[in-house]
C-alpha cells in the first residue's frame, strides 16, 4: 500500500532533521522553497499584506508568518505552536575517555527524559552545530554538521554478566551511557578525536572551531510498517511530527485576511526556559512588532490577542493495550482515531471547554475524526508549550496532539492517518 503524500513527506522530513537544529534548518528550506524569505530579528520589521517570511532564534527555533490582509487587531493571530528539540544525549565539552584496550568512549549528557535502554546496540551517529571563528569575538560563524554513516554504539552488557537484567535494570547515566566511538592504535589518538572528526567533516581547520552543540541520534531511517503500512516508525515523532504538520499546513493556508503564524520552539523537552523557549517572550516580541508595522497601537496588540487563537500542538500517549491499567477508563485515544484534545483539571494544559470545542468544531468541518486525551487519575502528567506561553501572551487556546506508542523512545510509534489527519484540521483552521 502507498503511503499518503503527507507521510512520504514526514519521513523525508524525520531523515533530514536529526537533532533540533537540523529540523530548523530543513524547515527552512521548506519556507524557501515556497517563497517566503528569511527576515532577522534585528532587522527593522516591515512588510505588507501578502507577505511570507520567517525569522529563527539560536538556530533551533523557527517563527513563520503569512501577513494577512488586515491589520491583526481586527483579525487576531492564528497560531500553530510545537518545538523542535527531543530527548536525546548531548556530547560534552573533552569528551573522549581512553579505556581499556585502547577503546575509546565519548563523554555524554542527556538531554530531557529519553528511555534509556532503547538507545542500546544501535548504530549512533553525531549532528549539531559548530561554532567557529569569526571576523571578531562577538560575531562568530555556525555551521551544521550532519555526519550520516553510523559513528558509535552504547553497547549492553551481557546478560551473563547481569543474569536480573530482564528483572529490572537500573542505569546509570554517566556509567552505563557512554557510547564506543574508535580503538586506538598507532594511528590515531585519542587527543581531540572528536575535533578533528568534526573539522575534517566541515572541511575546516580545528583551529577555527570554537564550541560545539552536538547531539546522537540513531541513523536508522523513519519507515512505515503494519499490514497496511498504516503506521510510523522514527525518533523525534514527539514533537517534530507536529512541527512538520504546522509548516505543511501553513505552506497551504488559504485565509488572506488574517495573519498566519507556524511557531516552533526549542527546549520543551527540559522546561521552556530559554530565550528560544515557550517561557520566553520571543513569540510576544515579534506578534507585538508585526501589530505595530501594521500601523497599530500598544492597545491594538491588546485588541490583537483577544481575537487571536492558538492551536498548541505536542503529541498524546496512544492506548497501549499492554497496559491497559495506566490510561484513564474512559480517555484513552487509539492509534489512528484522530488528533487528540488534551485535557487537565489542573491546567497543565491550556485547554478548557470554549477553546476544546473550537478545536473540535474544526476536526468536524474538516471531516476528520477527533478524540482526548486524559491522564488516569493516580498518573501525573507533564505540561506543554501552551500553559507555558500563557505566562507570557493571555491568549487563548488548546492543547492537541496525535496519538504515540513508546514517546521518548529512540524510535516511537505512530499512526499515518493521524498524521494526514492532523494537518487537514490545521489547514482548516489556517482557511
């Protein structure tokens, strides 16, 4: 069975996004592809109706924008929010450790709350950015780096070293975690390994390489899989599977009167709280400086965000019927029933009943399937990107999703209709 061209999509999207700063980059070059142009934060905001442009934060958050023909005071925003960045491990500053038998292992950290022990005896490999030298100090130049053959693998020990390995297994994050990248011998040194890995990558002297934001990721490709071929296999589905959503559904958006926003955020996944993140008044800034160059007021940026709805789109646990126990009786969405509401008595998320209904009124008219998601009672639940930017903007909105398997698994699972149906209903609210 063909996948849909919104799955075919996703993958090709998943395979060229490997970390966070990667899927801003291939973003970008979707934005490009369709005519908008890249604008910078410290550039003078002017524009008019009809335009499509998108400015990025530290090269891991991404902001597009379609101006509508009126002035957003009158219109509000229409906002699609998800992140960019995944849990995953990040590689630290003298990395490498020299073991026993000239093995050499990398120093890592991890970042957000990845599974652990699904990142075992897989083929690993290495993107990020890379920071080198500029004209001066404070203007320094970044460059991406993908490398795509597998480099490395966290390696399991043996289950007849660990007998009660099947019992429960605690890890350590600093013991247990460190990937094998190289054995030493006459030829190559442990000294600046990864240096110079990186520079004859980038094609540059090591020299010029100031710091690094380098992360592993596992080089197997996002597939389809079932019968059918009805589901998605990849890492990253939490969040980047929405992000992708937001920028098809932008790139097809038909309302040309109201202003159109896809925003894309980093570090959710560790709390929002950077300058790129939810909790930070980016997105404020440049709704506030698109009102104000439309001719408007302080108060027409007031008047702006009353009318103004945001659709904040992070991913939903899907049933597991392996364990039935831990999903709410009544609440507990299924792979392939349709984008998820995200519901939270405590406000964990930003969803009440007038923006769920909103949101549901748009699956209807969009003639695609909804259902929500509910924590069990006895279970805890995160929060997301939308509870967080209301500290920020007092605008109202939902929290949605599509449906996982295994979130925070290297590899999760989803469902392809889900997908095509997630971006039908953007793309309605976006008309």
């Amino acid at each position: 069975m063909n996948n849909h061209p919104y799955v075919e999509s996703l993958l090709r999207f998943m395979d060229n996004s490997p970390c966070n700063f990667l899927a801003v980059n291939t973003i970008r070059g979707l934005l490009n592809n369709a005519g908008y142009v890249e604008r910078h934060l410290d550039d003078k905001m002017e524009w008019k109706a009809g335009d499509k442009f998108y400015v990025t934060k530290n090269d891991s958050a991404i902001f597009a924008i379609k101006v509508g023909r009126k002035n957003p005071a009158e219109t509000g925003f229409k906002i699609v929010a998800a992140h960019s960045d995944s849990p995953c491990f990040r590689i630290k500053p003298n990395s490498e450790i020299p073991g026993e038998g000239g093995i050499v292992r990398l120093n890592t950290e991890v970042y957000g709350g990845p599974i652990l022990y699904t990142w075992f005896d897989r083929p690993l490999s290495i993107a990020g950015r890379v920071i080198c030298k500029g004209e001066d100090a404070l203007h320094p130049v970044t460059r991406l780096v993908c490398i795509a053959r597998p480099l490395m693998c966290i390696s399991h020990l043996a289950i007849h070293f660990n007998r009660a390995v099947n019992e429960g297994n605690k890890l350590s994050k600093q013991v247990d975690m460190l990937p094998i990248i190289a054995k030493v011998n006459d030829s190559l040194e442990a000294d600046n390994m990864l240096l110079k890995l990186v520079a004859a990558e980038l094609n540059v002297d090591m020299a010029e390489i100031l710091d690094f934001d380098l992360m592993l990721y596992d080089t197997e490709k996002a597939c389809t899989f079932g019968l059918n071929n009805e589901f998605i296999s990849c890492g990253r589905l939490d969040d980047l599977s929405m992000a992708h959503a937001a920028i098809t559904a932008l790139l097809e958006a038909k309302d040309e009167d109201a202003t159109c926003v896809a925003a894309i955020f980093d570090n959710e996944e560790t709390g929002s709280g950077t300058k790129q993140g939810a909790g930070s008044p980016v997105l404020a800034n440049v709704l506030l400086r698109l009102t104000v160059a439309a001719g408007g007021r302080f108060d027409d940026f007031g008047r702006a965000i009353a009318r103004s709805f945001m659709v904040s789109a992070d991913n939903a646990h899907a049933f597991h019927p392996n364990y039935a126990s831990k999903y709410d009786p009544t609440n507990h969405p299924a792979l392939g029933g349709g984008p998820c509401i995200k519901i939270n008595a405590n406000c964990k998320y930003m969803s009440d009943a007038h923006s769920a209904a909103i949101f549901k009124a748009l699956c209807i008219e969009a003639g695609q399937p909804y259902q929500y998601f509910v924590n069990h009672s006895d279970v805890a639940g995160g929060s997301t990107l939308g509870n967080i930017l209301t500290g920020q903007i007092d605008i109202e909105g939902v929290d949605v999703g599509n449906p996982l398997l295994a979130m925070h698994s290297v590899r999760e699972t989803a469902s392809c209709a889900d997908h095509v149906a997630m971006i039908e209903v953007m793309k309605q609210f976006f008309s």
